[in-house]
C-alpha cells in the first residue's frame, strides 16, 4: 500500500503533531508501527526511555533532532538514521529554531522473547552527511548499513537517487518485505501491475513476493530510502 503524506491524518499533540501510517502486523513481524512525529523548537515527545522487546528505527525528514543513546549525544538533520536496540535508553528532541519532524518505525519479530536480547548488537547514530554518494547511470546511490539487529539476521538500508524520467528497475519480487520512504520529488511505484503516486514524504509498504517497481515522474532528481530485512530463524 501506498501512505501519501499529503492525505495522512494529522493530530495535535501538546509538542507538534502526529502523523500516523501503520500500526499491526505483517508476515514477519507481530507487531510493526509506523508514525511521523513533529516537534516545535525545544520540544521533546517525551522523557528518555526504553524498550524491552522492540527496536526502532527513526528517520529525521526535516529540521534538526538531538538524539541521545546512553551517554552519547549526537544533532542530526534530514536524512540522518538511528537505530535504537532493545534495552537502550533513548530520547531526542527539537534542537532548531523551526519545526522537525521524524519517522518512527518499531517492530517485534514473531518469536522473539527478552531472553534473546544478548546485548551483542550496538544502537547506532548515522548522520545524512556521513552516506557517501556514488553515481550511478541512472542517477546515484548511498548506502547506509547492512547488517544484523538483535532480532534480524540482516537489516539493509540504502538511498537511490534517480533522474528525472528514470526508472529503477522493471517490476520484480523478492522474498523480503521492504519499505520505501520518498524524500524528494514524485515517484510511481507499480504494484503487481497497478501504478501508484507518491509525493515528498509518503511511505510506501511492500509485502513479501509481490510484483513491484519504481520510476521518477516528477521534474528533476528523486531520492527515497529502501528499507529490507531479514528475521532471525528460529534455529538461531
């Protein structure tokens, strides 16, 4: 499904707004929710805090964040990932003098239990000016981390620019569920042979096995995030 961010629903909060795309289950994860949050200057959605059977994943869309993991404290602008593991204290807050705004993405594996959490996999902080750029013929890519969570054999990020005109590839299927986050411009994003808009912002999910591909149909470059993972088997 695609979620436009020009028709998500918006609710006031005391610190900003709350936009919310997600909130259930997918073949992989018994529990996956997906929300923007922003926040005026100086505000914060809440203390600092943990989670016992969750990881997160946040990604800033706009403005400045000071995200702290532990002791550690990091300011972060657009594009900037953190990966916040079970048992991690984490909190953030506005660090600019205009509106930010985040994505929050939480999920529990199916047979994950407190007694996996071995502590072995670190939290991370990955700031957007960090991702080095490659060009490529049909636009560029940024890779951003491709590796195991306390949860998933393997969670892969990367960002694909793409020119105008351009698509990535034709319609294909993998055996992984995958998330595109657009960032700039206009994609289509075919989906089993139907076509599907998304602006600056909008959050496209896509189930294991299905048919799909993307193309930029705006003016100039697009940019979005591909997010893919891979659970852990139960015989790890």
């Amino acid at each position: 499904m695609v979620h436009n961010w020009n028709k998500l629903e918006v609710q006031a909060t005391s610190s900003g707004e709350r936009r919310q795309i997600l909130n259930g289950q997918t073949q992989v994860f018994d529990h996956f929710e997906i929300h923007a949050t922003t926040l005026k200057p100086g505000k914060a959605p809440h203390k600092s805090h943990t989670h016992q059977d969750i990881e997160e994943l946040i990604i800033v869309k706009e403005g400045l964040i000071k995200q702290t993991v532990g002791k550690e404290e990091k300011i972060l602008g657009p594009g900037s990932v953190i990966l916040a593991m079970p048992g991690d204290e984490h909190g953030l807050s506005n660090a600019g003098t205009s509106n930010a705004t985040y994505y929050i993405i939480k999920w529990r594996t199916n047979d994950f239990s407190a007694s996996s959490n071995t502590g072995q996999q670190s939290s991370l902080m990955l700031d957007w000016k960090d991702f080095d750029y490659k060009k490529t013929s049909k636009g560029g890519r940024r890779a951003v981390l491709r590796q195991p969570t306390i949860m998933l054999d393997e969670l892969e990020m990367h960002v694909t620019t793409l020119n105008e005109g351009m698509k990535s590839h034709d319609q294909h299927t993998h055996a992984d569920e995958e998330i595109i986050l657009v960032l700039k411009g206009e994609v289509e994003e075919l989906i089993d042979n139907q076509p599907y808009s998304a602006e600056a912002g909008s959050l496209i999910f896509l189930n294991a096995d299905i048919p799909h591909g993307i193309r930029n149909i705006g003016n100039g470059p697009c940019e979005y995030f591909a997010i893919r993972w891979i659970p852990k088997t139960q015989n790890n």
